[in-house]
C-alpha cells in the first residue's frame, strides 16, 4: 500500500512511498483511509521541529486526522464493515499514570502517553490502516466527506467540556464568547460556541474573502484586526484563544469579564520577549476570580461528543472548511505552508 511516511527528527524525509499491509491484531479493526486532514503539528514533524519514534522500522506512518471505511471487524464486534470510523489519536501510558488509568490519557501526567502518527506510533496517513475497537469512534454517514474534521473538533470539545467544568465552581450562566483566530480550531469553536446559544465573535487578521463569511453563516459577529482593540469593550464572559500569537494571548489574559475563562489552544512558538505589565494581569485576574488554563488532546468522551457536534451542524458549512483537497500522490504539496487554505485535506483514495 501507499502511506506517507518520514523520520520525525529528520528534516526532508517527508515522502509518499510503498510500505507493508497492516495486517489486524485480535480486536482491531481493518480499515480503508478515505481521508487526512493536515494541520500545523504534521508540518513541525516534516521539518523535524517535533516527533519521536521508537519504532524499528526506518521511518513512521504521519496522520492524525484520519477518516476510514471499516473493511474488516472481529467476530462479535460492535463495528461492521462499511462503517465510517475516525481513530483516536493518544495512547494511554503503561505505567499507567493516575490519569490514564482512569481514561483521561489527555491529561496524562509522566509524559510515557503515545500518539498515533505523532509520538511513537504510525499514524493514519494510508491507503489501510488498522485500529484498536476500543479507540475507534463511528460517525454518522452524512459527514463522509468531512469526518476528519472529528480530530481537531475533539479538541474543541474537550476546551468547552472544561470551560463548563471550571464554570460551575459558580453562578454560570455565560452569554458572550470571543474566539481569537479564525484557522480550523478557532471557526470549530465558534461552531460550538453558536451551538450552545452564545453571542459568538471572532476576530482574525483576515479582512475579506472565506474566513468572515463562515464565521457570519454561523449567525457570529467577525472582526478583522491583528490585535484585540476591534473588541476592547466587549468584555465576554469566555474567551477562546486559537492563535497561539503571543500579543493575542496576553490581551486575551485582561480582555474577559468578571469572573471570566480563558482557554489558551493555540501553541506559541518560543523565543519571542514580549513587554508586558504582569503588574496588571496579576491584579484583574485575582480581584475578577478570572481563570486562565490551557487545553490540548482528547479522549474518547471528547471525541464522541465531536462526533455529536458536527452531526448537529450545517454539513455544507462543514464542506465549506475545506478548502483543498490533494491526492496522496501529491501529499507533499501540502507541507509548504498553509498559505490562505483552512483546512487542507488528503484524498488517501486515489
């Protein structure tokens, strides 16, 4: 079969090439890749930014936002062939941790978790892959032509699971929601945010063209600016920070209101000194009862309630993210940049 494969410290090894067929362990499922979303953690990995593999074999598997049709399922098994499935993307660790011995393997705690096409394990970059029955998530029919989004809505899901768990330490009745970037997490947040009956905006560098006409679909307010001043007095009571921009989460950190939540989701590059009155953070923070936390990963609770979200939305707003879609063959196109796309896809089906 044909996989995208590369070594994860090694720069340039990016390549689409011939590999073995998985062939199915007891009590795991074999599926046909239809698809693979593409998103910034693929890219650090082909540059050899980010990754480890322990593997014996000379390269791994990439992918992570997989799409599959199931081809073949254990005897007894609650999946059927023909069943559209997506793959969870974290492992728990042997030990295991506290954490994973209780399910919640996203909020791992030794660091030994492992991750299916990212940190030890091959990914769902291929024409067949197999799966664990317990780690995979069946989607509703409709969203066969958008079923990868499932990964990157898992950690949307889990970011609002968690801004209502820290919201209920209260009175919490939350009414606004401002979203910081309008890349995939951010308009799936947003999505989220509109399906929970709040005031939704969103402010993104973007002036024109795609970005503020989905976030205006969903019945959201957009906002153009590379800064937070375009909503300085909105003052809402979440704020989901997607761009991982170091100006934008520091303005995010004073910008909610009273006793307000802010999700960080974005991942900022290190290096960058910025001046900033911690003075002031300090004070608003602790004389507003603010709450600012950071979320990343998901579990399976996480990913079936993605599952849920996107069966509930507009599957031709969904279409509308995706705003290229490559064969395998050409894979490689898909790692220069993500330049004006949203969401890029591979057709691992021909």
């Amino acid at each position: 079969m044909r996989a995208l494969t590369l070594r994860p410290d090694t720069r340039g090894s990016l390549r689409v090439e011939d590999v073995p067929d998985p062939e199915p362990a007891p009590g795991e499922l074999l599926v046909q890749g239809l698809a693979l979303g593409i998103c910034g953690t693929d890219r650090e990995l082909a540059s050899g930014e980010y990754g480890f593999w322990r593997g014996e074999k000379d390269s791994m598997i990439l992918g992570h936002e997989s799409l599959g049709r199931v081809l073949r399922a254990p005897e007894g098994s609650s999946f059927s062939p023909g069943d559209l499935v997506v793959g969870v993307v974290r492992r728990p660790d042997p030990v295991p941790c506290p954490a994973c011995a209780r399910g919640e393997f996203d909020m791992c705690r030794n660091g030994r978790y492992t991750e299916r096409g990212i940190k030890a394990l091959d990914g769902y970059g291929s024409e067949l892959w197999t799966v664990e029955e317990d780690y995979a998530v069946r989607i509703d029919p409709r969203l066969e032509r958008v079923g990868m989004l499932m990964e990157p809505t898992s950690v949307v899901a889990k970011a609002w699971e968690h801004i209502e768990r820290i919201g209920a330490r209260s009175w919490f009745e939350p009414r606004t929601a401002l979203v910081v970037g309008a890349g995939p997490i951010g308009l799936l947040a947003a999505l989220l945010a509109t399906q929970r009956g709040l005031e939704v905006h969103v402010v993104d560098r973007a002036s024109g063209g795609l970005k503020p006409d989905l976030v205006r679909a969903l019945g959201a307010a957009f906002h153009s600016g590379s800064s937070l001043e375009p909503v300085r007095d909105l003052r809402p009571d979440i704020i989901v920070e997607a761009t991982g921009a170091g100006t934008m989460v520091l303005d995010s950190m004073v910008m909610s209101g009273s006793a307000g939540i802010v999700c960080l989701t974005g991942v900022s590059a290190p290096g960058k000194v910025l001046d900033a009155d911690v003075g002031r953070i300090n004070r608003d923070m602790v004389l507003e009862n603010d709450v600012v936390f950071g979320s990343v990963n998901a579990n399976l609770r996480h990913f079936r309630a993605a599952g849920d979200a996107l069966a509930a939305a507009d599957c031709a707003w969904l279409e509308r993210l995706i705003t290229r879609r490559l064969p395998l063959e050409r894979a490689l196109e898909a790692f220069g940049g993500p330049g004006d796309d949203v969401k890029l896809v591979i057709d691992l089906t021909g």
